[in-house]
C-alpha cells in the first residue's frame, strides 16, 4: 500500500502531520446520522454548523470538498412524531421526503455564512451502475466543483427499493470517492477511532494506522452506532476504508469533533494507507456498488475465457440461468461449482436467453437476425470477482 498511479504518495508520516492528507486537494467527507441529529431525532443546530464551518475553512483554502450526509431519514421522524428509527421501507421513505429538505435547507444556511453554494446530489445504485447515468453523476459533480459549490450527496430514500440501494452511506461515500477520483477520504461518526474491540470494554486498543489486512486481524468491529438511529456502525466503515484504499485512496477514521484536526493532517483517528493498485471506476462501482439481479452459470471454457483470457461471455459458453432480470442490469457469472467468478451487465432479458444457450452467435444472427450477433455480457462490462 501506499501510491497511485501517475502520483506518488508519502504513506510515512512527516512528524506528526500525515503528509498524504495534507497533499489532498480534492477531499470527500461522509457524516453519520447520530453526529448530526439528536436522540430524540431532530437535527442538531450546533452540530450541523460546526461541520460547515470545517468544510467551508477546506473549501476556502483551495480543496474541493464533497459532502456525502446522512441523517435525512432522522431528521424527519420528529416532525412525523415518529419515535424511532423505522424498520419498513415506505416509513423510511416518508420520513427521507421530510428530513432531506430540513437537512439540505440548514445546510445550504450554514454554507451562505461563508458565501459558498451547496448543490444536492440523490443518488441510487442504479444511477452509477448503467453507463450512461454513471457518466451523468460523474459530470455533475464534477460541474458543482468546477463552480466552486458544495456538493451534497445521500442516498435517494424516497425513492430507492431494496433491490437499488447503497445500504450505508458509508460504503456511498466510498463509491463517490472512487467516481470523482478523490486524494482523501474522511469517516467521521461518533467514534474517534478504530479499536481492536468495543472501545468502552477493559482491554481495547486504538489502531493509529492501517496498512493492510494483517492490521486488522482479531479487530471485531460493531453494528449501528450508540444512538441507534444510523444504519451503519464501524463494520461499515472499516468495509468503506477497504472499499476506497482499494482505489488508492488514503482514509482517516475518526469521530465529528476531530474533523478539521483530521483534514489537518494530525494524527487523530485511524489512519488507512492508500493500496497501490487502482482499477477502472466505473468496473470498480459494478464490482462493489450493485447486487446481482440473477446468475448465470458457465461452463468450464466460458470460466476460463473470461477469467484468464480476458474475453466477453457469449452464448455458446453458458448452460443455465437464474434470476429475473433486463438488459442492462447487473449478474453474476458462476462457475460449475456455483462461485462468483466475475460479475457483468447482461444485454439479454432473463426470459430471452435459455433459446440462446450453447449456440454460437454466427448461427444465432442467421437465424433470428444481426441482433443476436452481440455478447451476452461484454467484456468492456464486466469485472472479475
């Protein structure tokens, strides 16, 4: 671990200043629900306004900064009267449809104290997945930087199903991360750092740094946070810090308080070093940001055509399908013994494909026509796993 492609970076820290965090010019911070709100569930003024005062200190010092917020869904069951987070998904999306414009209006408040313009971006899986909407999100975030705004981003909970969502914006901000190509990422929850254990229990240990997965060994890592209404905990975030170091992106874990002494470069929090390989972004998304929509299983030659030779999955090489799915959305290509060998974006309709299996596509385009000369999942469109 430790450098990007066309840009070396010093994993080794300059005294007490982490160097690889001060070099950082485009940054992406992701807040927790639980240090924005208050228990009860409404949003937290003072807490809301000494991050924008970090963020906007960033932004006037020359960085690039996107925001990637949650806490819409707690911010809005207050003012539904509704006591806890709740578990079914219609109810969590009414109370996204209140919280987001009270999160996003106290935001856009606090950023005109320091002249800055917020922008805000909803996102779904689906959105970063299908080429052309990936290619949309990208631009405009890249357009809100380029005029000097504020990105904000959160899941879009009105409207996403089970089937389209992120699940944590922990892992969302790591995605977003790897799309705008960002030198730093910042976690900042309620916990100022890593440990090996529940940090309130005799015996924890802080981890100050994280170098690869040695470090992380007999770390046993919680679910949601102390105050209940998130949907993440450490073992989301310390997925995300794999999920953006595995683009060669260095990230800083700690708790909200500590934000602007992280984006200092002091050493505050868990610090993980940026590993050295770095795949395309948009393959990179489809790898860790979808769900497999079905499967499709292949014979010995297909496995190894796509996996060691690189090659795009024709029809002749699968012999069944599961699953109910479109064009356009994502699979699991198996083995024989049922393994994930690499994962794609189908260009058949599930009921389309058992009349095409084990046939070549010359016979198929002779006899259904040029249309069924195409691959079944190209190899532009697919990742290994």
């Amino acid at each position: 671990m430790g450098s990007r492609r066309g840009r070396a970076w010093p994993t080794a820290q300059n005294g007490r200043v982490r160097e690889a965090v001060t070099a950082a010019r485009r940054v992406v911070v992701k807040i927790g629900s639980s240090s924005l709100t208050t228990a009860d569930g409404g949003l937290d003024a003072h807490r809301v306004d000494a991050l924008v005062d970090v963020l906007a200190a960033a932004a006037g010092a020359g960085r690039e900064v996107v925001l990637v917020s949650s806490g819409a869904i707690a911010a809005g069951l207050a003012p539904l009267g509704i006591p806890r987070r709740p578990r079914d998904l219609a109810t969590q999306q009414a109370a996204a449809s209140v919280g987001q414009g009270l999160l996003i209006g106290r935001y856009a408040a606090g950023f005109a104290r320091h002249g800055l313009t917020v922008g805000q971006v909803l996102l779904t899986a689906d959105d970063v997945t299908r080429r052309a909407h990936y290619r949309n999100a990208y631009r405009t975030l890249r357009k809100l930087l380029d005029f000097g705004a504020v990105p904000i981003v959160n899941e879009n909970d009105t409207v996403a199903t089970d089937e389209i969502r992120f699940g944590d914006n922990d892992r969302l901000a790591a995605l977003v991360a790897a799309l705008i190509d960002a030198e730093l990422l910042v976690l900042l929850s309620d916990v100022d750092a890593l440990y090996t254990g529940d940090p309130r229990k005799p015996g924890s240990r802080r981890i100050d740094e994280v170098r690869g997965e040695d470090d992380l060994t007999g770390v046993t890592v919680g679910g949601a946070g102390r105050a209940g209404i998130g949907t993440g905990g450490m073992v989301t975030k310390v997925e995300a810090a794999r999920i953006a170091t595995g683009f060669g992106i260095p990230v800083v874990l700690t708790a909200a308080p500590h934000a602007a002494a992280a984006l200092s470069g002091e050493p505050v929090g868990t610090f993980f070093h940026a590993g050295r390989q770095r795949p395309t972004a948009r393959l990179f998304w489809l790898a860790h940001a979808t769900s497999p929509r079905g499967r499709l299983h292949l014979d010995p030659g297909a496995v190894q055509a796509v996996v060691t030779r690189r090659k795009s999955l024709l029809p002749a090489g699968i012999t069944a399908v599961d699953g109910v799915f479109t064009a356009g959305d994502p699979v699991d290509l198996v083995d024989v013994s049922g393994a994930p060998v690499a994962r794609g974006l189908v260009n058949y309709d599930a009921v389309e494909l058992p009349a095409l299996l084990g046939r070549s596509t010359g016979d198929l385009a002779a006899e259904l026509g040029p249309g069924y000369e195409r691959e079944v999942v190209h190899r532009d469109d697919l990742v290994l796993l």
